[in-house]
C-alpha cells in the first residue's frame, strides 16, 4: 500500500502545474470564463495538474494570487492566461508574468499591446507593406464633432466605429450619416478614450490561426458569415445566427494569400504562441485588409482559433499542449539572456 501511494505521489508530483487565469475586469469577462472553463477541461490531466485562478470583475484574485517577483510562485510551472481584453491581453497581465518569471502562453508584453491597440496595430502592419483598410483615430481629449469631420473629410460613408483597444465587437457601431457618426463615437469613446473610424468595406471576414515563436505556422483559413448587418457581440456570443465556414468559401490562391500575410502580420507584430488573424476580403476588388488581432484568442466551443487547428490537423487538447511547450521554450530562450551589466 505504501508503494502504491508513493508511486501516486511520484505520478502528481511529475505533472505540469498549469494556473490558468480567467474572469477579469475588462467587458469580456463573460466570455472569458467560459474559455477558461473550456481549457481547464480539455487539458490532458495525464501530463497537466490544473490551478484555476478566477479573477472578479472588480479585478480581485479569488482563489490566490500571483507575486512578481522571480521564485515567488514555486506551485506553478506554467501559467495560462484566458484573459480577453483590458489588462489580460494588452500587456498588462504579460507584463506580471515577466516580473515573476513564470513561463506564460500567448505573446510577450510588446506584441501583445501592439495587438491590442487596433490603430497601433494597423499603423505597424501599414509600414511593413500589409493592407490595411482606410481609418482615422481620435482620442477622449476631443469633440465628438471634430472626430466626425476628420473621417468624413477622408472617407464616404458608411463607416465603422469601434473603440481601439477592446475585442468581443464591443463597442462597435455601423454610421450611415452625420448623426449616426457622432452618435457611434460618442458610444465608442465609453470604452476607450482611443477610438477609431473606418471605412466599411463590402467583405467576407476571413480569419487564421497563428502557432509558433520564432517559426510561425499559420491554420487553414476561416470564414465567418455574420447572421446580421455586422458581426457584434450579440451576433457573435447571444443571438447564435452567425455562421463560421472552415475552410473559407475563397479559392486555393486566396487561401494561400491570407496564410502569407497572416505570418507577416505575426512577425511584424511580435506575435508568440497564438493569435488570431482576421481580414476582410474585398468582394468587388479581391483586395486583402488586415482587421484585427487577437493575442488570446477564444477558446469557448464556438471559437474559430482552435476550430481552424482542428481542421489543419492539431486537435484541441494536443493545441492547447503544444501551447504550453511554446510557452517553456520561450521562457528557457529568454533566461538564456543577461539582464545586467
């Protein structure tokens, strides 16, 4: 019996200790715990010894915490973070797990407020020669008016207007005119006091999948055919009437185009680990826009990151482990580094 118990102690103790952090303060925690739930789930209990580490929407850890400073944390190996949004996916939350010197999944502190702000994102991909569809920016500092004749004054309407640093499609509005505009801003500027103004283009909205560190794979594309005017939160999470299509309804020649830029995009912007991708793809010129990226993904069961693995050839449960052997070796190469004189 004691061999027995110690031969269980042995098997726990060989285990990874992932803390996977969910929940948070940013408009997605909704979304958020539903992907952490799905992770924590999936994982392969036969090589991964789960911690959840729920945070509140008022950004209190529930269950524990982590401290940031390097030995603080001997219980945990690797650290999973399933934080949309404000202060998990923009740098902050990165930025904690550099401090403790815990290896993490997902891209490090650059890459992922460079992706998380939308006109960062858009300014940088521009300079590496990446498409992006046509847009201004305007800040909380001034008027909703002043914001309106600039993008006017650049573009026919309609435009989109969406808040710069948030995801989920919160926040976004479709304007049509002058009132409508202003409007859109006015809403846009109560989640961000960064916002921005684009051009609508008549597209399908294709996405891709991004793994790797230094050598970065990218998924089959996919396709998303929104069950509305524009693909919002509702549409996305509530209303269900949104269809995904994997592989995207474009031809071989397309398919292979968005994988091209969808690489290029990661390098350019620093990306690690996992990202998703999302384009437009201009249905009257064949023009290929970046949209977005999202440094940490979805993983609920409609989330199209893990689906589009799924169909390349990487199920769920061996992603989210190549994930985390991402997030070791990134964290060997980088102690491999001196920090001092």
């Amino acid at each position: 019996m004691r061999r027995v118990r110690l031969n269980l102690e042995q098997a726990a103790a060989a285990k990874q200790r992932v803390a996977v952090l969910f929940g948070g303060r940013s408009g997605e925690h909704d979304v958020s715990v539903i992907s952490g739930r799905s992770v924590m789930d999936a994982l392969d209990p036969q090589r991964f010894a789960v911690i959840p580490f729920p945070i509140s929407r008022e950004g209190r850890w529930q269950d524990g915490r982590i401290l940031p400073e390097p030995g603080a944390n001997p219980n945990i190996d690797v650290v999973f973070p399933v934080l949309h949004g404000t202060f998990g996916e923009d740098g902050a939350m990165q930025g904690l797990l550099e401090l403790a010197d815990l290896p993490y999944v997902g891209s490090g502190v650059l890459g992922s407020s460079l992706c998380m702000d939308k006109a960062a994102t858009k300014r940088m991909c521009r300079d590496a020669g990446i498409a992006v569809v046509d847009f201004v920016s305007g800040h909380s500092t001034e008027s909703h008016q002043a914001i309106a004749a600039r993008a006017e004054a650049a573009f026919p309407y309609p435009h989109f207007v969406k808040p710069a640093n948030l995801g989920s499609s919160v926040g976004i509005s479709k304007a049509k005119d002058h009132a409508s505009l202003v409007e859109a801003i006015a809403k846009a500027l109560r989640y961000d006091t960064t916002i921005l103004v684009e051009r609508a283009v008549d597209a399908q909205e294709i996405e891709c999948s991004v793994l790797g560190n230094q050598v970065i794979a990218a998924s089959i594309p996919g396709e998303v055919v929104p069950g509305k005017e524009f693909y919002d939160y509702e549409d996305k999470y509530l209303d269900g009437k949104a269809q995904t299509l994997i592989p995207a309804n474009i031809t071989p020649e397309q398919q292979q185009a968005i994988r091209s830029a969808t690489i290029r995009v990661a390098q350019a912007l620093h990306v690690e680990g996992m990202a998703r991708v999302d384009f437009f793809l201009e249905k009257q010129t064949g023009k290929i826009f970046l949209n977005e990226v999202n440094t940490i993904p979805g993983f609920t069961s409609i989330s199209m990151y893990s689906k589009m693995w799924e169909a390349t050839g990487i199920p769920y449960r061996d992603l989210l482990t190549r994930l985390i052997e991402l997030a070791v070796e990134r964290h060997e190469r980088r102690r491999t580094l001196s920090f001092g004189r």
